[in-house]
C-alpha cells in the first residue's frame, strides 16, 4: 500500500486518453506533403527544430504545432511553397482539434474505484482551450475535484498546484506516462509519482537514465495502481 496520499494527479495526454499517436500520424502526412522538397526523415528533423524553437513562445499544444508546420513548410520550400501546401496544413490541425477522444484502458474503472477515497485531480500540459474541450468530450470531468492546465511540467509548476490544492508534497501522487514531466519533478519536490509508461513518447519528453526513488512506482497498465491504492 501507498500511504498518507490524499491528492492523485492524472496527466491527460497519453495517460487518460490517446494523444501522441495524433501528432505522429499529422507529422507522418505532413512529410509526404514536403516530399518534393526534402525525404521525410530531413523534413520531420526541421519540423522539431522548429517545434523546440517556438515551445517558448507558443507552448505546448495542436496550435503552437500547426503555427510550426507553417513555419517549416516556409523554410523547407524556401518560400516558395503553393497555398494549397498551407491549407493542406491548416486543415490537419482542426481534423486534430476535432478528433474523437479515445480514452485509454482501465481509465474510467480506475477512476471510478478512487473516487470518493482520494481527491482527484487532471494535472496537464496543452493549450487551455483543447483540454478543456477534451475533457468535457471525454465524459470524465466529473471524477475530479480540480482540472490544471499547466503552461509546463517543472518543479515550479508542480509547487503552485500543491500550494493551490494545500497539499503537502508527501501527501501527493502524480501519474503519467511521462518520466520527464510527470515523475521527475515530482520526486524532486518529495512527491509519489507513477509511471505508466505508453507505447510511444515524444521525443522532447524521453530520458536517458533510470530512476531510483522509494516513492517512484511503475505499472504496465493504470489498474495495477489499484491494489496499492486500496485495502
Ligand atoms: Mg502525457
């Protein structure tokens, strides 16, 4: 048994729901978009170049992500790239805004088994406006007590939120399936915090080394978290 939790934290993305997948997909098309210009792998490095660029301007999220496919296809085709190409892009970043919400396996059984023992909470990186709008189609809003979207995942984001929730870093579990932004910072505050790892993570989220904490749990799947969770 985990002990003296009182808050469990859930990502969103790729933790509650599918999302990664989403961005691989619009990325794959977008290259094959560009073929004429350069071969897919060039194409899909400028676009995270670009991407890496830009995080701090525009953030995390399908806009910032479609404001840089316009950007590189601008510098990839030198400025000489059809309107059609633009649009083309512009229609693949409202079919993602527009997607269905599919959410993980054991989710909804997990969360319903929580509720009421624990609050509950969606702690997210993203644009606000997508989230939320993911969340209401998701059908699970009404599992948690709190929803923060968070402009990052660092140490200084999580210290806000456990100061919002008066929640004591002991007393907090952060689930995910990041280990950069879901577990790391966590640790370092002195907080629980659960792996679950999913089949593909992005690039700018992957680390390179392992973790040793006693407060550090990882699961294949989110119902093996029950057990631990409750007698
Ligand atoms: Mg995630």
């Amino acid at each position: 048994m985990i002990t003296d939790i009182k808050v469990i934290a859930f990502d969103a993305d790729d933790t509650l729901w599918v999302n990664e997948p989403y961005f691989q997909e619009t990325e794959a098309r977008f290259c094959s978009l560009l073929e004429d210009y350069l071969p897919h792998h060039t194409v899909s490095q400028e676009l995270f170049k670009t991407e890496m660029a830009n995080l701090s301007l525009y953030g995390y999220g399908i806009k910032g992500f479609m404001l840089s496919m316009i950007e590189t296809v601008l510098q990839v085709s030198e400025n000489t790239a059809n309107p059609e190409i633009f649009h083309r892009v512009l229609e693949y970043g409202k079919e993602m805004l527009n997607k269905d919400i599919e959410l993980l396996d054991g989710v909804e059984e997990v969360l319903k088994a929580l509720f009421g023992k624990y609050r509950l909470v969606v702690a997210t990186k993203g644009d606000i406006l997508d989230q939320e709008r993911k969340l209401k189609k998701s059908g699970l809003e009404h599992y948690f007590h709190h929803i923060e979207i968070m402009s990052d995942k660092k140490e200084k984001d999580y210290l806000k939120l456990l100061k919002h929730l008066d929640c004591r870093p002991e007393s907090f579990l952060m689930l995910g399936n990041s280990l950069k932004s879901d577990v790391l910072p966590v640790l370092a505050l002195g907080g629980h915090a659960v792996h679950i790892p999913y089949h593909t993570t992005w690039v700018h989220e992957q680390i390179d080394h392992t973790i040793e904490d006693p407060r550090f749990y990882q699961f294949n799947s989110m119902a093996d978290i029950l057990p631990h969770l409750i007698s």
